[in-house]
C-alpha cells in the first residue's frame, strides 16, 4: 500500500510532538488563552445593530467573514486611540461584485465598536 511509508513517520511525529505548552510559553506569547468575554453571536449582533444604527443600508450585502483577532496596541486608529486585547472582526461582501463600499466592524471586548468603510 502506497500510504505504509508515511504511516511510521507520522505516527513517530505524533508521539514525539508535545501535548501542550506549558502556561508559562503560552503567556510570554502575549496573547490571551481564555475565552473571549464577549460571544460570536453576540458580536454578530452588536454589530449588525450598531451597523443599522449608523444607517449603513446592508441590503444588498451579507456577512462575508468573522474572525476572533488580537490587537497589540501598535496600531493607531482614526480616532487616535490605541486598542490592545482581542476584537471579533465583522466584514460584509456584496451579493453582486461592485467596487467598494464593504463595510467591516471591529466589535472589541469593552463594547466598543469601530465601523470601516472599504474601497472608494
């Protein structure tokens, strides 16, 4: 069987690899390990709703992407703030390809909400 050679390689790769990382590697990483304080769904939601609220007609676009990231505080953003800690990315897509005009929110863990408009 063509697979036989590859079984012994992986299954050595297997046991030898670690389990886990110790709480101290994880930690010099500098990004959290815990559960995010605010949910996916309720995130989705925060942001449709902010989204309706700042009267961004999402008619004819869907939500195209959601992404738990972290932001180290080296970013500044348009209001000149710095942010640090873990956000869940929102990003809408048209149904029908258009140039521009994506909207994708930045839902961070406080509450606060950040609305970008993409493209010309």
């Amino acid at each position: 069987m063509a697979l036989s050679g590859v079984r012994i390689p992986l299954l050595t790769f297997l046991l030898l690899w670690p389990v886990g990382a110790s709480g101290s590697e994880v930690k010099s990483a500098g990004v959290p390990t815990d559960s995010p304080a605010i949910s996916l769904a309720g995130a989705i939601e925060m942001a449709q709703t902010y989204v309706a609220r700042a009267g961004v007609d999402l008619g004819d676009q869907f939500v195209h992407a959601v992404r738990l990231e972290y932001e180290d505080g080296t970013r500044i953003y348009p209001d000149g703030k710095r942010r640090r800690g873990q956000y869940w990315y929102v990003h809408w897509r048209w149904a029908r390809p258009r140039l521009g005009g994506e909207i994708s929110v930045r839902v961070f863990m406080d509450g606060e909400i950040l609305l970008e408009r993409h493209g010309p």
